[in-house]
C-alpha cells in the first residue's frame, strides 16, 4: 500500500483474511498505514526536522 498503492486489489484483501485478519483488523490497519503516509508527506513537505532522540529503523 506503501510503495505501490496502485496495484492493491481484491486479491491483497484476500491475502490478510487468509492470514487471519477480518474486515475491521484490515480497515484499522488500512487507516493507520494511510495516515502515516500523509504525516509523512506533510512532514516533508514543509521541512520538519527529525527529532535527535529517535534512532533510525534498526538501530534500536
């Protein structure tokens, strides 16, 4: 959804419920994927600076 939202499908939908989620699991984690894509995009956009304290992914 991130990186090539055009090419989601029924087939993605079918994917997670295979793999145990259910229509609200996919619909909560559909919101959640879509916002910080947004805040993402906003962020950058107008330049936010990273906060020092957080460490990049994988560096925990």
């Amino acid at each position: 959804m991130t990186l090539r939202p055009t090419e989601m499908g029924p087939a993605d939908i079918e994917h997670l419920r295979a793999a145990g989620l259910d229509d609200r699991a996919i619909h909560d984690a559909t919101q959640v994927i879509a916002y910080f894509n947004y805040i993402n995009r906003v962020a950058d956009a107008l330049g936010v600076e990273l906060e020092t304290f957080v460490k990049p992914w994988g560096e925990e």
